[in-house]
C-alpha cells in the first residue's frame, strides 16, 4: 500500500473518494443549458408568429416533423433542466435530511411525470390524425 | 439550536442593499424557479391539445383573459431573463468576464437584451394575431 497516499484509512475502507463522476450533475445542468438556447427562442417565436391560438392552428403547427421533433427535445431539456435546478436550490436550503430527500424524490417523480404526459400528448397530436 | 444573538446577521437584508450582481443572481434563481411551475401550463396546453378541440377551448379562453395575458407577459420575461443570466453563467464557467467591472457591464447588457427579447416576441405576437 501506498503510504504517500492522500486519502485517508477510512475513506480507502468506505471505497469513497473519486468515482470519476462528481461532475456529472454540473455538466449535465449546462448542456441541457446550452441546448435550451436554441430550443427555448425556437418555441417562443413559433407561438408568437401564430396568426391565432386556436385548436386548428396549434395542432397542425405541431405535426410538422420539425416541430414535433423540437417539441419533444424542448420537454425533455426543459424538465430535466428544471429537475437538476430545482434540486440545487431544495439542497441549499432544505437542511432537514429526510424532508431533503424526501423533496428530490417529489420534484423527480413530478419532472418525470409531466415529460412524460407532454411527450405522449404530442405523439398523439402527429399520429392521432385531424381530431 | 435557537439564535440568541439579537444582533443583525449578515448581510442584513432590511438595511444592506444587495449590489445588482446579487440581485440578479437571486432572480437567475427566482425565474428558475417560477419558469418550472410555469412549464406545467405548457404541459397543460399540450394535453388539453391531445384530448380535443373542446378541452383546447378552455386552455384558449384562459390565455385570452387579461390574467392569462399577464402570465404569458411575465412567463416571457422571466423566460429571456432566465435565458440571458444563463448564458453569462456559461461565459463564466469557461472562466470569461468574471472581473467585478465587467460583471457590472453584463449585467446591464443582459436586461437590455432580454428586455429587447421580450418585446420583440410580443410585438410578433401582437402582429401576426
């Protein structure tokens, strides 16, 4: 055994120390960020350039390949980008550990929960037809 | 533990004023925060589009109303906003602009540009419809 070695006794027994992935959650954080820019300028000028908000016009906007597609990635991005945030901010001031954890757990439920009735509203909105 | 101290802690948010990087570093955070419950109207809109012209009536009749346009107006702003402190943070983590002045200089261009943002997309809005 290395005796120069940083890490201490304990930590070598508990396997803890690098696992190479403690960047992961910030890394993550930023590329759906990055991905969002486009996304996010994309869905809002689609809405505003809209001639009305009706049925008719939302949905036949949305059945175009292209749309569906940045339609799909904007839920993913936007939620998972929601999910990594918001669980910063219970991190930094929820200081109870089991309401801490007991709040990530909700927020990534209801994330994953409401990607999930967006992205089969949308492929009901291409497949379903003219409703 | 209980606080005794009857002394103000710092900072003491009744009497110092936060400095404009402080504040948009709380509202970066705030729009982040409000943008999330906001996102759940889209969702909304999605399903209701999903379900049928009738439950797509509804959503329609609720963004038309003067508070759904308030919504809308501020979901907006607070969506550029969010847009425009992120992409500084981006700059930052790639280790740019990180000087006080120029942290300043950002922070007055980033209002301006999601301010300009906001108003472009309204003006589309308000035009096309």
């Amino acid at each position: 055994m290395n005796s120069n070695s940083l890490r201490s006794p304990l930590g070598k027994v508990k396997g803890l120390g690098s696992a190479k992935s403690g960047t992961e959650h910030f890394m993550v954080q930023r590329l759906t960020a990055l991905a969002l820019i486009p996304l996010t300028v994309w869905f809002c000028f689609s809405l505003a350039a809209m001639p009305q908000m009706d049925f008719e016009t939302f949905t036949a906007w949305l059945r175009s390949p292209i749309s569906a597609s940045l339609m799909i990635l904007t839920i993913i991005m936007t939620f998972y980008h929601a999910y990594l945030g918001l669980q910063v901010v219970i991190e930094d001031y929820v200081s109870d550990h089991a309401v801490r954890l007991a709040a990530i757990i909700a927020i990534q439920f209801i994330c994953i929960l409401v990607s999930v009735i967006g992205l089969v509203s949308v492929v009901k909105i291409i497949v379903g037809g003219p409703a | 533990m209980a606080w005794t101290d009857k002394r103000p802690m710092s900072p003491h948010l009744q009497i110092y004023k936060l400095p404009m990087t402080a504040m948009l570093s709380v509202m970066h955070r705030g729009t982040g925060v409000v943008l999330s419950a906001g996102s759940l109207f889209l969702i909304w809109a999605l399903a209701a589009a999903a379900t049928g012209p009738e439950s797509f009536a509804l959503v329609q009749t609720v963004m038309s109303s003067w508070f759904g346009y308030l919504v809308l107006f501020g979901f907006t702003g607070a969506l550029y906003f969010h847009l425009c402190t992120g992409v500084r943070h981006l700059i930052w983590d790639l280790g740019k602009g990180l000087q006080l002045q120029s942290t300043k200089k950002s922070g007055v261009v980033l209002v301006v540009i999601a301010l300009t943002l906001t108003a472009l997309t309204w003006l589309i809005a308000f035009t096309a419809g």
